[in-house]
C-alpha cells in the first residue's frame, strides 16, 4: 500500500473557542477557519496563485507555508472544458472540448437556476441521452526569487461527475530545463448542498523528471462545489544557463469506471508537458482527460 500524504494541522492559540494565529493589530482578512491575516500576508498568496476561494478555506499549515513568500504571478491560463457524454447502446461515450468563458458563464447560470442531475447508471433505457459537464482548468506560473518558480494547477467542476473514483491531477514541467525542488502538494475541497464545508490532502503523490502529479479519490454525496489543486516548486537545471521561456501544462484525468484501489492505476500513468497526463493499459479506457491547461512564461530567467 502506497503512503498517502498527509498534513498536520496545528493550533497554536485558542481564545474563546476560537483559534487566533495572527493576533497582530492589522488584520487585514479573516478565513472560514478563523485564520487571520495581514494586507501583506493576503496578497502573498494571491501572487502564489491562491484564488479568494482557496484563502477562504486555506488551513494554518498551508497559511504558514506560503505567508511570507514575496512570489509575483507571471502567467496564467484557464481552459474551459464541456464534456459531451451520450448514451449508445447502453454504453456511456465521452467526447471534450475547449469552449469559451460566455458560453461557460452561460451555462452556469443555466445550471443555477435549473441543476441538472446526469444520471449515475449506463443501458438501453437510456439510449440517446446526452449530458454535459463542465471543468474548468487553470495553470499558473509565479516567480518566487532568482532560483525558484511556482507551478499550480486548479480544477474546479460546474457538474458534479456522476462517477466518483481515483482521478488523477498534475503538471508537465520540461525536464530539460527545470526539475522539481518540493513536495507535491495537494488540496481537495467540497461543499455538500447542506452547506458543510468539507476538504482532505490525502492523496498518492508521484514525482517525476516530467512532472509532478497526485492520484486522490473524490468525495460521494450531494455536492454544490468540487475544487482541487496541485503545486510544487522548481529550479532550473544544473548548468542550463539563462531561460529564455518555461511551460506548465496543467492537466486532469477522470476516472469513469471504478478503480477500487489507488494501487490500480499508479504504477500505469505519467505526466509530461507535451502530453500532460497518459493513461497506459490496461487503464487506458477507465480515463477521460480534460484538455490541457498550458501556462508559458516568456522572458529572462
């Protein structure tokens, strides 16, 4: 059995049944778990690539992690993915594509004001339906000093997948200028339609000289918000000299048949910049992959 990875959440104060970790006069934001935050501290994390969601749920030890680092975004793409599944002969066929942020907007509040439940089962019954789901993915790059960079990657999904399995997230790095310089690091966040917040940093990571990535298993029940990222630190290659350009290629596979074990699958895929995430048999079929995210930096490094 592989380890998971897991994260230890320390509480260094409690006040009143309230956990205090910045107790500095310029509070400048407060998170759902009670962290507070100075201007500065808040705007570290942006330039990290932290969205205002993931602050807002962001536990102390990811806080302490990342406070005090004076990173600057350099690039940022988002891909809006529509995933087509229909029905034919009793098996579920599934076919991506890129479409634009509107029709993405246009569908969320389709969504919205008439949810759409995709049925969770496969046969003739329901032979010509057709259902849509929608990801959206983003990749990021941010410098943080001389030496190192930031790669992240962020999935969130307007439609609750009807399967819910060991899916796999990461990014493809290019292994000929830079290599990893951290852990893997991981976060999944769900809110259930009764409003409980709910996250887990379990998950089976892999680092390799084409990318990092994390297999974790995605949560069951009622779901309003589903959201996952994947980080790690990198440094360029001994003796590769001046960089005039990196790429992250942030990509996503979802399980649509069952994988009862993390063990299944790992050992049978990797991750790489060019082709993102590669299924290999026998698990080739048991994956869809979301179109990849790639986010280019293009200057002095």
């Amino acid at each position: 059995m592989r380890k998971f990875l897991y994260t230890t959440i320390f509480t260094t104060l409690i006040l009143i049944s309230t956990a205090k970790v910045n107790a500095s006069n310029d509070t400048y934001y407060i998170n759902h778990e009670n962290i507070e935050m100075t201007e500065q501290e808040y705007n570290n994390l942006r330039e990290l690539g932290f969205s205002e969601g993931q602050i807002y749920r962001m536990d102390y030890q990811t806080f302490i992690d990342n406070k005090d680092i004076e990173a600057t975004l350099l690039s940022e793409t988002k891909q809006y993915v529509k995933t087509t599944i229909t029905i034919r002969n009793g098996i579920k066929h599934y076919s991506s594509q890129i479409v634009s942020e509107n029709d993405y907007l246009t569908s969320m509040q389709t969504h919205l004001q008439e949810p759409i439940n995709s049925p969770n089962t496969s046969g003739s019954y329901y032979d010509g339906m057709t259902m849509d789901e929608y990801q959206v993915l983003t990749t990021m790059i941010a410098s943080i000093d001389d030496n190192t960079m930031r790669y992240k990657l962020d999935v969130e999904w307007l439609d609750m997948p009807s399967t819910r399995s060991w899916d796999i997230i990461g990014i493809g790095i290019e292994a000929a200028k830079v290599q990893i310089q951290s852990l893997v690091i991981f976060r999944e966040d769900w809110i259930t339609t009764g409003d409980y917040y709910g996250h887990t940093l379990d998950c089976c990571p892999k680092e390799e000289n084409t990318g990092g990535s994390v297999m974790f298993k995605l949560p069951s029940g009622s779901l309003r918000l589903l959201e996952s990222y994947v980080y790690f630190n990198v440094t360029k290659k001994l003796n590769v000299g001046t960089l005039t350009s990196v790429v992250a290629l942030g990509d996503y596979a979802h399980a649509i048949t069952n994988i009862s074990d993390e063990n299944d699958a790992y050992d049978y895929y990797t991750v790489n910049y060019i082709g993102g995430i590669e299924v290999d048999e026998p698990y080739a079929n048991s994956y869809i992959g979301a179109l990849e995210a790639e986010a280019m930096f293009v200057g002095t490094w």
